[in-house]
C-alpha cells in the first residue's frame, strides 16, 4: 500500500500546513492520513537515535558541591546549582533511555511482525490532533467494515507474550468517578491474575486489551464520553485505522492491523498490504 501510495504522493506536495489540508480532496485527505500512519514509524527511529549529550561544563562545580554537602553547607550557592545541573543531565539520561528502549521496541517489532507497522500512542495522538480525528476501542465505533478489513482484522496474529493486558482497578469510595486503567504485559498478567484481589476499597481484575481504531467522531458512539488530550478539528471523512495494542519493556506501543477509505476499491492496493 505505502508503495501505491507514495506513487499518486510524487504528485502532490510532500509538505504542507494545516490550512493546505482543506484544499485537498476527500480521497487525498484520506490517502495521506493512511501514509502518514504508517511511515510514521520512520520518523519515530529517525528522532529516537538522536540521543542528548551528557557531557558537561560543570564537573568541578559538581564535585565541590560534594565537598561542601560534606561539611555541611547543603544550601550554599554552589550546590544549588550543582543540584540544579545533576537534575538536569538525570533527565536528559532518561530521556535517552526511553529512546534506546523506544528503538529496541521498533526493531522487535519490525523483526517478527514485519507485515505490520509499529507506531506510539504519541504518535497516534499526534496524527489525530492534526487531522481532526478520535480513537478508541472497536465497541465504540459505529461505522461500517468493509469486507476486506474485516478479513484482515480476523487474520491478525501476534505471539501471547506481546499482548496488552488491562489491570482495572475499580474503587467504591464515593469519590472515586473512574476506575483506574492500566496497560500490562503477559507475565504481569499472569502473576495477578492467579487470584483476584478484593477488598473493602477496591477490586482488581485482568482483560486483554481491544483492538482500537482512529476514525472522525461522527464515526464513535460518544454517549457518556469525551475528547481529551487533543483538539478536535471538523473534518468528517470515512478513514478509520485499526490499532493492536502491545507491549515492549512495561511500554505500550501500537501495530497497525488495518484501514480503510476510499482508496480501499483501488485495484492496486487490494493485495498491499501495509509494506
């Protein structure tokens, strides 16, 4: 699909602003959501390898702070600021780590799903922030499927110990409005699921996260709910994106298992499938 449709893109301007997106048609507007999901990936390990330098100019500053704190003088000038640098190479070493684990996920993911794109929650959002969509669990949405989604959607496989599990915990305290969600993978399931646990407050239990799809909110049941997060934007065009929950090292990530719009009648993309 991604070869079929960087074709028709040589076409049309690879980059353009927001207000350029209204000037393209339904089926253009639509094509270029789909390529943007699934290159996003690129982009993702592109950002993801450029990690921050942790070198820095302070060293000396930072070991008279160790001095100083030593003898007692924990609020002087010097270990403020010295204090003031450590936080700031600990966040930048954080940040580097979520990269190397995020570049880690990509290449799992691209090694034994090879026929399906990876792509963040992050980047998710990003995508439906810029072109006025939603996403949500497939129960919430009201659109039709067409047949040949469905069939791949039924042909979805990925291994028991890449499943996205949902540890809910649901409190009785008056106060408490929401249950408390939480993503998990298959060993954390399977250790909490061997009894579940009760009490007077709360009550926890274990289900596999559903597939969830990104579509305009004319496509979702909205009774009872909300948008958070992003802005939506009135773009009302049939391309919803179904999603996979997985998860790498405790993180949560996505594999595109389908879309559809109206390129979906296009002879040269009923056998592409996403590569």
């Amino acid at each position: 699909m991604l070869e079929f449709l960087k074709k028709k893109y040589d076409k049309i301007e690879k980059t353009f602003t927001e207000n350029d997106v209204s000037q393209l048609t339904t089926e253009e507007l639509v094509e270029q959501i789909h390529e943007d999901f699934f290159t996003e990936v690129n982009r993702i390990l592109e950002s993801a390898k450029i990690m921050s330098s942790l070198d820095t100019q302070h060293q000396d500053l930072i070991d008279k702070s160790k001095r100083l704190k030593q003898l007692g003088f924990v609020n002087s000038k010097e270990v403020r600021e010295a204090e003031n640098e450590v936080r700031r190479l600990s966040k930048l070493r954080e940040e580097n780590s979520k990269k190397e684990s995020l570049i880690r996920a990509i290449n799992y993911f691209s090694v034994q799903y090879p026929q399906y794109k990876f792509i963040t929650e992050e980047s998710v959002k990003r995508i439906c922030d810029k072109y006025g969509l939603v996403y949500s669990k497939i129960g919430d949405y009201i659109g039709a499927v067409p047949d040949k989604n469905l069939k791949h959607i039924e042909e979805f496989k990925i291994k028991s110990v890449d499943e996205a599990y949902l540890k809910i915990t649901r409190f009785y305290h008056r106060w408490s409005a929401d249950d408390d969600v939480k993503y998990i993978n298959k060993q954390s399931y399977d250790y909490g699921s061997n009894q579940e646990q009760r009490s007077e407050d709360y009550r926890e239990s274990y289900e596999k996260a559903p597939l969830e799809i990104a579509a305009p909110i004319s496509d979702f049941n909205m009774k009872g709910k909300q948008v958070e997060n992003f802005k939506l934007k009135n773009i009302p065009i049939p391309d919803p994106v179904v999603l996979k929950s997985v998860m790498f090292e405790q993180q949560k990530y996505y594999l595109i298992v389908t879309a559809w719009g109206p390129e979906a009648s296009d002879a040269d993309v009923v056998n592409e499938r996403m590569n």
